[in-house]
C-alpha cells in the first residue's frame, strides 16, 4: 500500500496507556516535539485497573496538577484489608507515606487517560493521534528511525530521533525489534466482572479468601470491580460447571452480595484476564526503547502495573530530556533507563511470584479457610502493615520529576525507606520458608512458579 503522509517527530512514542501518555506530556512540557499514536480511537475500553498509587498522586503534586486531578470522581483507599475465612485483618496501611497524598486512588483507567492527555495538550509540542496502529518500524542499517502506522486515511510514515515502545503486554514494537522475552511461570488467572455495592456493605475488605477461592472485590461507589482469582487455564472448566456454580461459589465466599450475584446473566458479563509476568532482557537498541509493560508485563497483584509504567515515563523524561532536545541521544543514555527501571520492577515481579504462591496455596483448600499460621505471625509483625504499605504505595525507588512545580520532598527518609525494604524482604523470605515448610507435597507441577526461562510473548 502506497503511504499517504510523512511526518517528522523528535520523538515517536507508540502506545497512548499510561506510560505513553504520561511520557507525551513530560517530554511535551520539557519543550520537546512529541508525536503519540495510539490504536484506538478513544481511552474507552474494558477495565484494565484503576488504582493510581500514592508514587503516581506524588508525581501529578510535583507537576502542579494533583488538586485538579482530584477533582475528577474517584474513591479514596488509605488502608486495605483482607477477610480469610472469618480472620478479618488489615493489611497494608498507607497513612504514615511519605508522599503528598496517603491514599490510593480509585478512577477508571480512561479517566486517568482523558485528564493527562488534557495537562499534554497545554504545550504545542503534545501531539497525540488516535486511531494510529503502528505496525512496522523504520530503519536505516542497525538504527530505529520511525513507525509505520495504519490510519483511517491510509499508510503513515513517522520519522523520529527516538522511536519509544509503550504498546503495552502484546507489543508490536518489541515484537518487531525481536527483544527477547524472559517469561516468569505464573499459576493464576482472574476473572473480572461487575456487582452491585451497598452502602453498609464491608469497607476497605479488598480480598476475601475462603473454600479454596480468591475474590478481590474494589470498591467503586456504587458497584464493585470484582475479581475471581482463578488457576491457570481453568476458565473453561469453570464455565462447564455452569453459571449457576459460579454464582453460588461467588456467595459462599462473600456471603454478604447475596441475591446481587444474579445480575451475572452470561459469560460475556465475565472477562478473563490471562495473567502473566514477563521482561526484556534488553529494553534498547539504536534509536529504540520500550518501557511500561512493553519492556516488563506485571502482575495484577498490588494493583501496581499503572504506578510503574508512570515511574517508568518518569525516569524516561528525566534521563533523556536534554539529549532529545540536542537531537543526540546515545544508546548509552537508553541503558541507563533500563538500568534505573530494572531493580524495582524486579523486585515487585519476584514479590507478585511469591504472592501467586500464597494463591496457589490457596487453591489446594477447598474447605473453609483458616489463615496459615505464616500469615497470622507476619501481619501481627509491629508496623508491617506500614511497610507493606510503603511497599504497595511507593515501591522500591520511586521516580521524581525533573524541575518540578512544587518542590519534592526533601528527603523521604532514606533510613526509614531501608528498614522499610529490608523489612519487606525479610516478611517474604520468612513468609517463603513457612510457606515452603507447611506446603503439601501434592501442588500440582502446574502451579508452581517455574524458574525464570527466556519464551516468546
Ligand atoms: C484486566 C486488567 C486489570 C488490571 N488491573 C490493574 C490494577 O488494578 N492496577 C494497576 O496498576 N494495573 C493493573 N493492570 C495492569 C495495567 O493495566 C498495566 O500494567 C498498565 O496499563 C501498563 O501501562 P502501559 O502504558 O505500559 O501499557 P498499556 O496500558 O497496555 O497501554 C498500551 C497502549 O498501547 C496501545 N497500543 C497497543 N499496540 C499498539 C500499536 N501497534 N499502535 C498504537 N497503539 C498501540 C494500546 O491500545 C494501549 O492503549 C491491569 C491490567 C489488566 C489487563
């Protein structure tokens, strides 16, 4: 097909999800050229998370825009709980952060999408264009140099100084640059679905645990985003049984939603999220990057996929802002992004394993539950709900913005963030070991995270 336009960008971000976006703008508002191109014609589409973390609000203070981006409807999250069994505990607390906001905010993902593509559009520079699919990268010898992208009007050619890859789990981009995917074993799915809330219904209980089932239930006001945590590869068994069995399962671990899980009509009411937790081995090449879950998918435990893929534009922004306007920017320069992004994104995927394990667990009691002696030591542990907080909340070397509107914090505690680490480290290992120790020896082969090996996406 012959192209119908050319165009010419500093810098070609691929991918309109939070990392593209966010990227968009910060690079927009350094004074840098910036064309995004995202596949689909609007932010509208089914649920894919809603948590923005207390990292993320941090950010938006630090970019003056936090009070306006409170303004738009949300809920607020300062502790979140857990019922397993008839065992009700809290398990993380977020009100001792040291962040402007000490709460998690709840918004629809195409909300957060709509507001910071609204803060881009503010600079010249900010071009975003919906309805763009790249399809194919633009070389010259080993060099990146631009997309090719499907549109309404035909063929597109974008040339650019940098190409960025934030097209998300199924990316084209790294797709066609031949990264090489290292695929980490994960034993669950989640079945994700809508019912209706009560006001008297149990606060802050995000998960309920018991007869050998998960059921995440996020409060939205007036419905709940509920989330059946699954074994992998089971949907079309559970469908088998029925919808009747499914609803039925739903009330015996949340006894409370009673009659409302009959709003569940048909099996298109229930989408099935394929869980998986991947990386790049390497994020770059010449005129190249991926970051967001292009370069590392998450894992839907802790909500945190959103929160990275920020941290990641963040860094981004902060590391090749002066290079991009200087039209030189090095492949050394990317590196440094991956070497900056990596560790934490690490760390929380090898945590999210650990969790997935402790899920697993659960699958192999289908009785009523009672919480396993290692959870019941760990979460009496003084302050681990603080540092598990901190963890969920702000994670391991969270981002700042480069000339910020309001100043960052001057210091967060370096201490307080390293006994904080370290004490999230030693709950998992100890956590690990129990868990190990008290482990039947039946746990299926296919449940077990299998040890970190190089796959395709
Ligand atoms: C069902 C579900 C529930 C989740 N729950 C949570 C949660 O509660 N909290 C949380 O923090 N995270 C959650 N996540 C993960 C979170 O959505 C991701 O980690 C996060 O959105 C990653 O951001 P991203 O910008 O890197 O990629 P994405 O959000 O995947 O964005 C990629 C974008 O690129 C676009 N795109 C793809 N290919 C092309 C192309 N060829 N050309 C142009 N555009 C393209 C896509 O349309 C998409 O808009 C969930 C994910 C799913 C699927």
């Amino acid at each position: 097909m012959a192209v119908n336009e050319k165009l010419r960008t500093k810098c070609c971000i691929v991918g309109g999800g939070p990392a593209g976006v966010m990227l968009g703008y910060l690079l927009a508002r350094e004074g840098i050229a910036v064309t995004v191109l995202e596949k689909h014609r609007d932010f509208f589409r089914d649920f894919r998370g809603d948590t923005v973390h207390p990292s993320t609000l941090q950010v938006l203070h630090e970019l003056g825009i936090l009070a306006d981006f409170l303004k738009v409807p949300h809920q607020q999250i300062a502790q979140a709980g857990a019922k397993i069994g008839d065992l009700t505990v809290q398990v993380a607390d977020f009100r001792r952060l040291p962040t402007r906001c000490k709460f998690i905010a709840l918004m629809p993902q195409w909300d957060f999408l709509a507001f910071l593509s609204d803060q881009g559009k503010r600079y010249s520079g900010f071009d975003l264009r919906m309805s763009y699919k790249a399809t194919e990268l633009l070389h010259d010898g080993r060099r990146v140099t631009g997309v090719r992208a499907s549109t309404p009007e035909g063929l597109v050619e974008i040339t650019a100084d940098l190409v960025i890859g934030c097209d998300g789990r199924h990316s084209t981009i790294r797709g066609a640059a031949g990264f090489e995917v290292i695929e980490k074993g994960v034993p669950i799915d989640v079945l994700w679905f809508h019912i209706s809330r009560h006001s008297n219904d149990p606060a802050q209980v995000l998960g309920n645990v018991n007869y050998g089932k998960a059921l995440i239930l996020i409060n939205r006001g007036d419905y709940y985003q509920a989330g059946l945590i699954i074994p992998k590869g089971s949907f079309d068994a559970i469908k088998q049984q029925g919808l009747e069995r499914f609803r039925s399962d739903l009330v015996k671990i949340a006894p409370f939603l009673g009659d409302r899980v009959n709003e569940l009509q048909d099996w298109e009411a229930i989408k099935l999220l394929s869980v998986q937790i991947n990386r790049l081995k390497r994020w770059h090449r010449p005129g190249l990057l991926c970051i967001g879950d292009a370069a590392h998918a998450m894992s839907p435990a802790g909500g945190v996929g959103i929160n990275y893929a920020i941290q990641d534009a963040v860094a981004t922004a902060n590391l090749l802002s002066p290079a991009l306007r200087d039209g030189n920017v090095s492949e050394r320069l990317l590196a440094q992004v991956q070497r900056r992004r990596e560790l934490p994104t690490r760390i929380v995927q090898q945590v999210q394993a650990f969790a997935h394990r402790g899920l697993a667990y659960v699958f192999l009691h289908p009785g009523e539950a009672t919480a396993p002696t290692p959870f019941r030591v760990i979460i009496q542990l003084p302050g681990i709900k603080h540092v598990i907080g901190r963890f969920i909340g702000m994670g391991p070397r969270p981002e700042h913005v480069r000339n910020p509107v309001t100043p960052r914090p001057r210091s967060e505690g370096m201490l307080q963030a390293a006994v904080m680490l370290g004490g999230a480290c030693g709950a998992v290992v100890l956590g690990a070991r129990m868990l190990r120790k008290n482990r039947p020896r039946t746990i299926p082969r296919s449940m077990r995270n299998r040890t970190e090996r190089p796959g395709v996406h």
